[in-house]
C-alpha cells in the first residue's frame, strides 16, 4: 500500500497511526505540500485530481478521504467500527480538521484566516469531545465508541493533539488529556512532530534514584 | 564591537517561491514591510513605500531596515556536489534568540528527536570547544559529539555523529555536522531567522546536503519534522524572551554554547528579544 | 487570598504518573502524582531553561523536563541532569514546593501552607470544565464564591450540585462533585453543568 504523505499534515499522520496501531506496512511517497504546494501540481493530480493529501493507493483501490481511507484500513482489525454514532465522529473530524487545523496552519505556515474564529469553533468541539468522553466514561468506557480504540478516535486524536500548534491551549479538558494518554499509551503507537514520545512508559536508564526519595 | 540591529540583513522570502504581485505583508523588527516579485526581482518595501536594501543569498531574500554590511559568508553554498533545499518558513511565539539558542543545544535530543537525533540512554553531553572568534566576529562550537539514531535523511542506524556549530549573525545559525553518505565531508544546515517582533518570529531552515537517494520533498520533511519537534518546545518556554541575566537560568557544561552566544550578543550590544533584567 | 487552599482539579483527573498545568493567582504551576499517589505543586518554570513543567514525564517518584530531562524529585530538588549523568546535582538545583493537598475530592494548592486542612465535600468527583467569564460572573449565578465549595440547585435536577470555584482571571474553572448517584443521573448533571455554562457566558455577552 502506498500512501501519499505529508509529514505535517494530521489526516496524514491519522493514517500512519492507524497503520502501525494494526500493524500493516505503509510505503510512504512524500509530497511537498509546503512549501511546494506540489499537491496541486499536474503530475499529483493525475493521482488525486482534487489535490487533497493524504491518498492511500492499493492496488486498484485509491482513496483520498482521510474517513475513508480510516475504515478501508481498519477492515477487519479491533479499529473498524460502523453505524450511526462512528459516521458522526468521522463526520466531526472534519470540523475539527477546519477549526483547530485551519488555526494551526495560520499560526505555523501563515495561511490566512480568521484566527479568532478558527480557536473558537476549535474550542466549541473540544467542549464536545469532553463532554462525550465524560459520558462515554460513566459507561465505563475509555474510548469514543467503547472500551477499546476505533478509527473514530483516530479521526479526532491528532487534530485535537496538534491543537496547541494553533494556540488551543489544552490544560484544561482533564478527560480529554487522559484520553490522549490513553492513546499515546497504545502498544504500536508513533508520533508526530508536536506529540512527544510518552517517555515515561520507558524505565529511567541507569541506576534509578527513585525509590530512594520518599 | 557593537552594530545597531536595523543594520543587519534579515530573511524575508525563499528566493525561488516569490510571493505573487500582492505580495508577503510580514514584519520586521517590529515594522511592517512587503515583499514582492519586481521586474527585475524581489522588492522589498516599508509601509511608507520606502525602497529597502535587497540582496539574494543561500536560498532566500534578505533585506535590512538600515544600513547593510556584507553577508556571512558560507562557502560551502558553493562546493558542486550539494543539493540545496529550501525548507520554507515556519512560524514560532518566541523570541528569535530563544529560536537560535534551542539550534546550539544538543542535550535536548533524546527527549524531543527521540529516536532521531538521540535517544536514551545516550544522553551524556562530551566536552567540546567553544570559542568566540574575533578576527570574524563569530561564535563557534567545535568538536561536538553525540550519539544518533537516524542522524539524516540518508543515515542507516545509529553513529556517532560530529558537529560544528557557528553563529555569525545574532539570528542565524550554520551547523556543520558528517554527512552520513560522505563520512568525510560536512553536511550544513543553517537557521536563519526573520525577527517579527521580540516574541515572535519566522525561521527559515536551509541546507545543503550530500545526498543522492533522497528525493526533495523527503530532505524537506525530514527537517520539517525536526524542526517542528522543536517549535512546541520552544512555545513553552518561560519567559518567552531570552534572558541575559545570568542568575536567571542554570547552565551546565553541556550548554557552553548557549553561555558563549548570550554573552556575544550582549558584547554586540543586540538584545532584541532578550530580557535583560530578572522579571 | 494565598493563605487559603486553591480548588485546582478533582481527584480522579490526576491519577499516579500525570502532570497538569495549573493557573494561579500568583503564577503559573504544574501539579503532578507520583507512581505512589504523592501530590506536588511546582512553579511551571524549569530552572535550566525555563521549560513548561506541565509537558514533562514522571517516571516513579520524579517528574522530568521534556526539554532535556532534568529530574526533580517530590520536594522540587533535582537530582539528575542526563547530559551529565555521573554528576550528582547541586543542592542550589531546585525547585519551589508548595503546599498541595488532597481532600473531599478536590486536589487542592496554597502559596503558603494554611493553617486548617481544606473543606470536606460530602460527595464525589464529577468533572471540571471551564467558563470563559470571570469568576464574579459565576458567583452571582451560582451563589459560590471562589475556594469555598457550596451547593448550586441547577434546572431539572433532583439534587444539588457541589461546586468548587476556581478563580482564573478571565476565565474560571468549575468543579463540580455530586452526592453518589447512578449513571444516568451522573450524565444528567453533566449536561445541566454544560447548559449552566452557556447560560453565564451568554449573560457574559449581553451584559
Ligand atoms: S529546560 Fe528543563 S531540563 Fe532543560
Ligand atoms: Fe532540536
């Protein structure tokens, strides 16, 4: 499977997540969307005549809707998930892609837009997110759809992770950090810049002085 | 010797993406200027309309509020055989000395370029040499050593990889370090950085690398992703400007570099973007 | 007011290996659990290079900077610098403490440490959110003043809610515990808070 990436785009990285959380190999072609704009190019439109990054290419399948290529590669892994209440998240990931997206881009690559608005409508879905994680938790469930990851998690992580890079602080949504860390926790999980590594899954190399402090 | 910070040259624009007729409408200094494509090349103007100085090097625009000198020079730009790689501009909310200083540091590596640049447990700091170079004006590290995983685009595995570091501009940075395809050889990656005001500014990267494999775009991202692993530290760090107080923050041996470049600007007399006394 | 104890998150969202930032009167901070379950409340400002506390990672009894992982144990004294691992770190390597304490299903911070523990609440952990109004504008919604939990009646609920005011500046963190109860009727509050906090921003608006 070939997918063409952008290492800083967060559809992107939601594919690359996915792929490593259910360990299936992606060949990645690096596209130079910034500051190439190489996306818009001819010869990548004769692959994605609309232009979009990411695009998964397997075989005679191509796919260029980051929700779409989410469910074809969760297809038979623990991450699919289908109905009514996963379209509603895969659907919410795209606001969350133009709001905390569209702020990270104007403060980071100076793309234009209303940074005001953009922070706010990011804030309005973030306060949607934590109020459904707060829900989703008295059912006993530490995920989106349930007590294990599906792709609606993976759709919202990284725009909701990279929210700080557009100045959407995120201190103050208790549920959504410790759902954060639950996935950051994931066996299999990669980064991207802007999420640090967890390093505290890893021992304290050398000899460990904790024990000794208390 | 002192130099008034308008008289600097300054990075505005990646030579060979001009911005169309409208223009980049950016800040500099804290003064509001346009770049644009001209007839005959890129114009450079303040908001009154006055003409800036403009001059075309490694890559870039750069242009100055005040009375130019010469450019820094690196010869490198010119050896055959390198590929030049534009990395393009990202935007950082800190002061653009806290941007160049975080370019000095090396320790930081197995923390924030886990598995990269560094990883633990190779975390130690060896001795290296740092000077201030008078006859040039420069700040320079040298003999730095550090372990690496993946240390380029090109680089299989970890090594141990060797780096120079020079500051010869109060907001650029050349790092020399080996190229892991020329072992012999120096691949140079420079910081250069547009001051929009003293907690906010435009960084640059540019490199010139040996390095055949890799297509552009793959040297552009891999650059990319380090430097924007850096970018959300550099959000976070407190105060935003660079303090020149010596009481204020705790170096160790590790960060001669850092204590050699603060006093160099403070003998230079450029603290836009330092915070000179103790909040 | 630093004499007092400071509402800062509940219990349950800050469990053993976590770090959050927290906004003080008198600074800015990071509370953070320790494997064991210790509580500490730091200044967010690493000495070295001033990096946010908050983004660093505890490994057993310590809390690291994400920067270049010095260590600091639970009394603010660092006791690893990993570019120099063999060195043993000067006693003047160090962090404020402050006070912090656990109680009623609060977490609470004071500058000071206050000469009486902070309040019991009778009930249990709810969830936090955050109002973008001042905390004088949820006073006088609420009838609870900052650091002083107090019962709120909100529409539609059976029961009043414990409310724990946080005061932010332009902003202010609520923290709302409820006499045990179902989980229907836990959602239930959940959603009366939410429509709570759209009525004092509007109010905020119009006013
Ligand atoms: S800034 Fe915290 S360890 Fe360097
Ligand atoms: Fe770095």
């Amino acid at each position: 499977m070939i997918l063409y990436d952008y290492v800083l785009s967060a559809d992107c990285y939601a594919v690359r997540l996915l792929a490593a959380l259910t360990g299936q190999r992606l060949e990645t072609r690096a596209v130079d969307f910034y500051p190439g704009a190489a996306e818009k190019g001819a010869a990548f439109r004769a692959i994605n005549p609309a232009g979009t990054l990411p695009v998964l290419v397997d075989g005679e399948v191509t796919l260029a809707e980051p929700a779409a290529i989410l469910m074809y590669l969760a297809t038979g892994t623990s991450f699919a998930a289908e109905g009514a209440s996963a379209q509603e998240w895969l659907a919410r990931s795209r606001h969350f892609a133009a709001a905390l997206g569209g702020a990270r881009q104007h403060d980071m690559l100076e793309v234009p837009g209303d940074i005001d608005a953009l922070r706010a409508e990011g804030s309005l879905w973030l306060r949607i997110l934590e109020a459904a994680l707060f829900e989703a938790g008295e059912e006993g469930c530490g995920f989106l759809l349930g007590d294990t990851p599906t792709i609606a998690d993976i759709a919202i992580f990284p725009h909701v992770a990279l929210a700080p890079d557009g100045g959407v602080e995120l201190g103050a949504w208790p549920r959504i950090r410790l759902w954060m860390r639950r996935l950051r926790a994931l066996p299999g999980f990669i980064e991207m810049p802007g999420i640090h590594r967890l390093h505290d899954l890893k021992p304290e190399p050398g000899p460990d002085y904790g024990g000794a402090a208390a | 010797m002192t130099r008034d910070k308008r008289d600097e040259w300054y990075p505005v624009a990646i030579a060979a993406m001009l911005p169309p007729a409208r223009g980049r409408d950016t800040l500099l200094l804290g003064e509001p200027i346009r770049v644009r494509a001209g007839d005959s090349g890129p114009q450079v103007e303040t908001a009154e309309g006055r003409a800036l100085p403009v001059t075309i090097a490694y890559g870039h625009v750069w242009t100055c509020l005040g009375t130019p000198g010469d450019l820094f020079p690196i010869p490198e730009a010119a050896q055959p055989g390198r590929r030049l790689v534009d990395v393009g501009m990202v935007r950082v909310k800190c002061s653009p000395l806290r941007a160049v200083e975080n370019f000095l540091d090396i320790a930081h590596f197995p923390f924030v370029h886990t598995d990269i640049l560094g990883s633990e447990p190779h975390t130690e700091v060896y001795r290296y040499d740092v000077r201030i170079r008078d006859e040039v004006d420069e700040v320079w590290a040298t003999k730095v050593r550090f372990y690496q995983p993946q240390a380029a685009k090109s680089a299989e595995g970890g090594i141990e990889t060797e780096y120079m570091y020079r500051v010869p501009h109060p907001t650029c940075s050349v790092l020399y370090k080996t190229s892991p395809p020329m072992p012999g050889e120096w691949d140079v990656i420079a910081l250069f950085v547009q001051p929009l005001t003293e907690e906010l500014c435009d960084v640059w990267p540019w490199m010139a690398l040996y390095d055949d494999a890799s297509s552009m775009a793959e040297m552009i991202q891999f650059q990319q992703m380090i430097f924007l692993q850096d970018r959300s530290i550099l959000e976070n760090q407190i105060p935003r400007r660079l303090p020149l107080d010596p009481g204020m923050e705790s170096p160790t041996r590790a960060d001669l570099t850092s204590i050699a470049y603060r006093r160099w600007l403070k003998r230079r007399g450029y603290t836009y973007g330092a915070q000179l006394v103790a909040a | 007011m630093s004499v007092s104890w400071t509402p800062v998150a509940l219990t349950p969202d800050l469990p053993p290996g976590g770090a959050v930032p927290v906004r003080a009167p008198w600074g800015e901070l990071v509370v953070w659990r320790s494997a064991t379950g210790r509580l500490s409340c730091f200044p967010e400002r690493c000495p070295h290079r001033g990096m946010r506390l908050s983004h660093g990672f505890v490994r057993g009894e310590m809390i690291s900077c994400i920067y270049h992982g010095w260590r600091y144990d639970t009394a603010g004294q660092c006791r690893k610098i990993p570019a120099h691992p063999d060195l043993e770190p000067p006693a003047a390597i160090r962090v404020h403490s402050y006070p912090v304490a656990e109680a009623g299903g609060l977490i609470w911070i004071a500058k000071t440490l206050p000469e009486s523990a902070p309040p019991e609440t009778g009930a249990e952990p709810l969830r936090s959110l955050v109002i973008a109004s001042p905390a004088s504008a949820v006073t006088e919604a609420a009838g609870v003043v900052p650091g002083v939990p107090g019962p709120v009646s909100l529409p539609d609920l059976a029961a009043p809610l414990i409310l724990a005011l946080q005061d932010m500046g332009e902003e202010t963190a609520v923290h709302a515990l409820i006499t045990p109860a179902d989980s229907a009727a836990r959602i239930a509050a959940s959603r009366a808070l939410e429509a709570f906090r759209r009525a004092v921003e509007a109010e905020e608006i119009a006013a």
